[in-house]
C-alpha cells in the first residue's frame, strides 16, 4: 500500500466531518463519513490497485455532493454568545437522573411523542428564543425539518 494512501484517507475522513473545512457534508448529505468509512475499509481489506475505484468514487461523492457551512456558522454564532453573556446554567431536568420521590427526572424524552418531538425546552432560560442556526438553500430538508419543530412548539402548551 502506498504510505500516502492514509493520508488521503484521512483527509477525505476529516473532509466529510469538519464543518471548519467549508466543505461541511454531515448536514447536507446523511452519510458522508460512513460513505468514506466503507472507501477505508474497501482500501483495507482489497488493497490496491483494485480499491481505486472506490477511492475514485468517493472523491467525485465528495466532490459533487452539496456543500454547507451553516454549522461552522452555528458553532461561532454559540461560541460568540457564550462568550458575551457567559454560559448559562443548564435546565434541571437535563442534569441528572430522578430524584429521591421521583418516578422520572424531569426529562421529557421525544422518542415517546408524536414525530419524536417533545414540548420541552432545552435550552437554558434566556438562551431559548437565540438562533444559532440557520440553514442555507443546500439544507432545505433540514430547515422544513427544523421549521416543523418550531411550529409544534409554538402550538404545545409549555
């Protein structure tokens, strides 16, 4: 195996999971890094030159797929936040488990609501009405996504 072959895997492993790259895939497209994964292992396990074609495969998925920075720009925009209003405390039911008396801990899980969205709020107080998120044309499913959740949430009662 060449010696720069991991190297080439490694940035194509990095490429498909750094939002920091601006070549973000793991909001736009559901498996880039497992696509790149299964190109480590066919490299593996075949070897070359026969594992090429899976290295030429990947390259054009990589290269063809839709790119996005919105959750570099998220990522900023949180740290951005934090740094000027300091981090606020989380909501108790997300910091442990139930208390003495307690059947649960408070934690509405949203795997148990319709959609799988739960009414909760996650969110510190005073974090909760702050956008950090906001995804691009190349996110569209992920913004009616996000939009449906929304809504759900402005018609639950809290």
């Amino acid at each position: 195996m060449s010696t720069a072959l991991p190297e080439v895997e490694r940035r194509d492993v990095l490429h498909a999971r750094d939002p920091a790259t601006g070549e973000a895939l793991g909001s736009v497209i559901a498996t880039p890094a497992e696509e790149i994964e299964e190109v480590v292992q066919a490299v593996e396990h075949v070897g070359l030159p026969e594992a090429r074609y899976a290295l030429a495969q990947a390259a054009i998925y990589l290269s063809l797929a839709p790119k996005s920075d919105a959750a570099g720009r998220a990522l900023s925009a949180a740290t951005a936040h934090v740094r000027e209003h300091g981090a606020a405390p989380v909501p108790a039911w997300l910091r442990s488990g139930p208390r003495p008396g307690q059947e649960r801990g408070g934690y509405e899980n949203p795997h148990r609501h319709p959609g799988h969205r739960a009414s909760q709020q996650l969110l510190p107080e005073g974090v909760a009405g702050e956008r950090f998120y906001d995804p691009d044309e190349a996110e569209a499913q992920l913004a009616a996504r996000l939009e449906e959740i929304r809504a759900a949430r402005r018609r639950s009662p809290r």
